[in-house]
C-alpha cells in the first residue's frame, strides 16, 4: 500500500512538471505580435525623395496605409500584424517603385525596405 501511494506521487510529480515544462516552452515559441516597417525612398541616382507616398497594403484586407516620406526620404509603419503578408511601394512626380513584399515567414519584428523610383 504505502508503495504504491508512493509510486503514485512520483507520477503525480512527474505529469506537474511536464505540464510546466509544456507551458514554458509554449510561452518561448510565441510568434511576434506586431512588426515595424523602415526604409528609404530614393531616386537612380540614390538621392533621397522626401515628400513621396510610400504605401503598405495588408494583403488579407487589401487596407491601404500612407505615408508621406519625410525630409530624408525615410518612412516608418508600426504596429503590424505579424500574421500577415504586406506589400509596399512608392511613387513620386508619377514614377513608382518596385513593390516590395513583406512575407510572414520573416520572423524579424523590425525590417528595412529601401524603395528606389524607377526613371
């Protein structure tokens, strides 16, 4: 009898601690909530465009944001989901750039697209 309440304490411990190492592995392996989107918009020659629209689409909702590059021609997006793929490009003057794709596999929270107007 006292063999047996015994064995089955140590089975009871054994289960506590690997519900509590589940737990703490699952709270390690978390996926980051949000992302941040910076860069530089740029001419051929690689002088900087400020005042050009830089705009990122979620391309879940196809939701647009604008953002209007600032006197060194950089940008910035905040607070992205992480779960999501996004699409970025720029225009000035009627040129635009290459759209740049921001995938879900990259697991980086803080990310750098440079934008170049094509001539």
């Amino acid at each position: 009898m006292r063999q047996q309440r015994f064995a089955l304490q140590r089975f009871a411990a054994l289960l506590l601690i690997l519900a509590l190492a589940t737990f703490a592995f699952a709270q390690k392996s978390k996926t980051p909530v949000e992302k941040t989107v910076t860069g530089v918009v740029s001419d051929a020659k690689g002088e900087p465009i400020p005042g050009a629209v830089v705009q990122l689409k979620n391309m879940k909702t196809l939701q647009v944001r604008s953002f209007i590059a600032r006197e060194k021609g950089d940008y910035i997006f905040q607070g992205l989901a992480a779960d999501v793929d996004w699409e970025v490009k720029a225009m000035s003057e009627g040129k635009f750039s290459k759209a740049r794709t921001i995938s879900t596999f990259d697991n980086h929270t803080a990310l750098t697209v440079n934008l170049q107007i094509q001539e």
